[in-house]
C-alpha cells in the first residue's frame, strides 16, 4: 500500500520492462508503484550491504589483479 506522504515522480520505462511490470502487478495484485518501490528498495538495500562491505575490510591489504591470479593459480582455484 502506499503511504499518504507518498511522492509522485515520472519514471519512463522501456516498453517490454512496462509491459512486465503491469503483468506481475496483475498477477499479484499489487500496484506498479509497490513493485518500483520494493525493487528501489532491494537496490538501494544491495548498495548498502555493498558499501558496508568495502568499510568492514578497509584495513586489508591491497592486492593487485596480477597478484590476485597468481594465488588463485597457486591455490588451485583457478
């Protein structure tokens, strides 16, 4: 459901990307803005955990992409 203080913005989409967001809104009975509003928030939410990622393993040392190779080879992994 969306919320009273809900903001209203004009989003054009591609047309097969509209034409499946009107059928799963069908499908599940939701409206189209809950749909771009739940998948907003999964990419923003994704962003997030990404970010604290980096913030969590700043202290690790840098590796290059050579390097990163070269142990991946030597582990077997590769």
């Amino acid at each position: 459901m969306i919320e009273t203080s809900a903001k209203r913005a004009t989003v054009y989409f591609e047309p097969a990307l509209h034409q499946a967001i009107r059928l799963k809104a069908a499908h599940t009975n939701r409206s189209i803005s809950e749909i771009v509003n739940d998948a907003v928030r999964f990419a923003l939410r994704e962003d997030e955990e990404d970010l604290a990622a980096f913030d969590k393993r700043v202290a690790e040392p840098l590796m290059s992409y050579e390097a990163l190779l070269k142990d991946l080879k030597a582990h077997g992994k590769l």
